[in-house]
C-alpha cells in the first residue's frame, strides 16, 4: 500500500507527463499547420474560411488580394488604393483565395438570402405598388438571389438572378484570385 507522501509523489510525477505530452501534441500541431502570412499558403492549408484568422497572421488586406481585386472586378488603377482596402474583403474557399470588392453596396460580408417567401417589407411594397414590376433592392434587400416584382399587389419573384456558392455566398460579386506570375 502507497504511504501518502509516496501517493503524492506519483500522482505529481502523473501529472506533469501529462503536462508534458499535452505540450507536445500542442507543439506538434503548431508545426503540422504554422502560421501563415501568405493568404495563398493559409488557404490551401485550412481550405475554407469565411474570416480568415489565426493561424493567418498576415495583414488584414493582404497586397495580393488587393492587387487581385482590381484586376478581376475591373477597378480603375486611378482609384484609390485607401478606398479600394476599405471595401474589399477576402475569404478561402476549396482551398483557394476569393475575393469581393463592395463597392456600390454589394453585400460581401452576407450570406446569400435564398428565402422564397417575401418579407414584410416585400409585402408592404406591393400593397403600394400593386403593378411594380421590379421591386428596388432597398426593400429586397441587397443579398437575395431573386428578381422580385408586384402582380396585383402581391409579391412573386420574377427570376433568379444571383447565384450561389458553396460556401453561401453570392458567387457573382466573388473572385477567385490567383497568385500574379
């Protein structure tokens, strides 16, 4: 039978392997994946992010993403860069760098709203606007994927006009960038 101080002893010596083992794996796993600064090198590693984040430790608009951003949205080299930084966010997806530019009220950082049934404010458009036959974003609301229009005052969607990704977002303000050179 184990004296108290010997159970002491033990049960110390138990704990700090444990210790010891949990900051290895820890260490094990920082080295499997790292850190990256390089948006590219993070995305292939963790393959989807809708917010890129630790292990990224690169800027928060990374020169790539912005350079990338221009070309593929066809943003005039003459605007500026400030304004081109504020607006433009970036996410992994499949492994690869995408990237949206917000520029007039696009809605980036949303999830594509798929929804079928109308809103209250859809609803409450109409009962205006009985023959309305397109219903402005500003009551649609700027992440659904349908054309909206108003047939004797009641709201129908008129066609698809958006579509959607595999992560939910709105494939057609999304770009996928490739490493320049």
């Amino acid at each position: 039978m184990l004296r108290r101080k010997e159970y002491r002893l033990l049960s110390l010596i138990l704990w700090l392997c444990c210790a010891v083992g949990l900051a290895a794996a820890e260490q094990e796993k920082g080295r499997y994946l790292g850190s990256f600064n390089d948006p590219v090198r993070y995305c292939r590693a963790v393959l989807n992010a809708d917010n890129p984040q630790e292990p990224y430790i690169g800027p928060a608009k990374p020169q790539m993403v912005l350079s990338g951003i221009y070309q593929a949205a066809g943003i005039s080299a003459a605007a500026p860069r400030d304004w081109v930084a504020g607006g433009t966010f970036w996410r992994c997806m499949d492994g690869a760098v995408y990237a949206c530019f917000a520029g007039a009220n696009l809605p980036c950082e949303e999830k594509a709203d798929t929804a079928r049934a109308p809103s209250e404010a859809i609803v409450a458009y109409c009962k205006s606007n009985p023959a309305s036959a397109a219903i402005p974003a500003v009551v649609t609301g700027r992440a659904t994927i349908f054309a909206w229009r108003c047939k004797n005052a009641v709201p129908e969607i008129s066609r698809q006009a958006l579509q959607v990704d595999a992560r939910g977002f709105i494939a057609d303000y999304w770009y996928r960038l490739d490493r320049p050179g």
